[in-house]
C-alpha cells in the first residue's frame, strides 16, 4: 500500500509540474523577446528546423484554443499532442495501480518505434525544403 501512495505522490508531483508549466506558457509567450525558453542548438548551428522547432509557440497556441497559428507553427506536435496525452494517461494509470490495473495499454512495439523515429527524420527533412507545399511544414 505504500508503493501506491508514493507512486501517487509521483503522479502528483509530476501533474503539479506540468499545470504550473502550462500556465507560465500561457501568461508569457515564447516570442516575446527576453524569454526564458531554450533555442534550438541544431537552429542556431545550422539554420535547419529540427521535428522540435516551434513546439513550445504552438504549446502556447494551442494553450490560447488557437489551432490554426498552433498548426503553423508544429503541425506534427498538434496532430500527435491527443495521442500522446492519451498514451502517457493510460500508462501513468497502469504505472500507479500496477498488478491492479486492468485497463487498455498502449505501449510501443519495436515496429511502432521504428515508425515513429522514421517520421520524426521524415518530418525534420521535409519541413527544410523550400517548396510549396513543403514550406507549409517551416515553423510559422
């Protein structure tokens, strides 16, 4: 029993995190200068966008229910953010009831690995070249 209160102290712990986080980003955007938000090493050494540029403007976005400038900014973070939240929900559950848990899980088989390590470097390659429609992939 007291695996469990720790495993939802954890939970919590991380949930608390998570909600002080995304009401930071929501009061204070990512481009407003002076900002404490990291840059993107790969950005600033080569001028490519990575699969990551443009997540925390379109966190912020998408904080805002504003989908469209969201999407402008990370079209893949937007379209995966719902299977993601799902994913992390259903496994946090499992995590914390552990033998317990007798709900769905969603983990990630070798296959599903692979495809989505390909996507992401599809994704990074395809957002760099300056063709439309290609171009509608570049960090808004």
């Amino acid at each position: 029993m007291q695996n469990f209160f720790t495993r939802c102290l954890v939970v919590l712990l991380g949930v608390a995190a998570v909600v002080v986080a995304s009401i930071y980003l929501y009061h204070h955007s990512p481009t407003d200068g002076g900002s404490i938000y990291p840059r993107c090493t790969l950005r600033e050494l080569t001028g490519l966008d990575c699969a990551g540029c443009g997540v925390t403007r379109a966190s912020h976005e998408l904080l805002h229910l504003r989908i469209g400038k969201a999407v402008s900014y990370n079209p893949l973070v937007v379209l995966a953010a719902p299977f993601l939240i799902v994913w992390i929900g259903v496994e946090l559950a499992a995590w914390l009831f552990a033998e317990r848990y007798r709900g769905p899980r969603m983990r990630m088989g070798k296959r599903s690995g692979i495809a989505m390590v390909t996507i992401i470097l599809l994704y990074s390659v395809l957002r760099n070249i300056p063709v439309w429609p290609l171009t509608l992939l570049a960090p808004g």
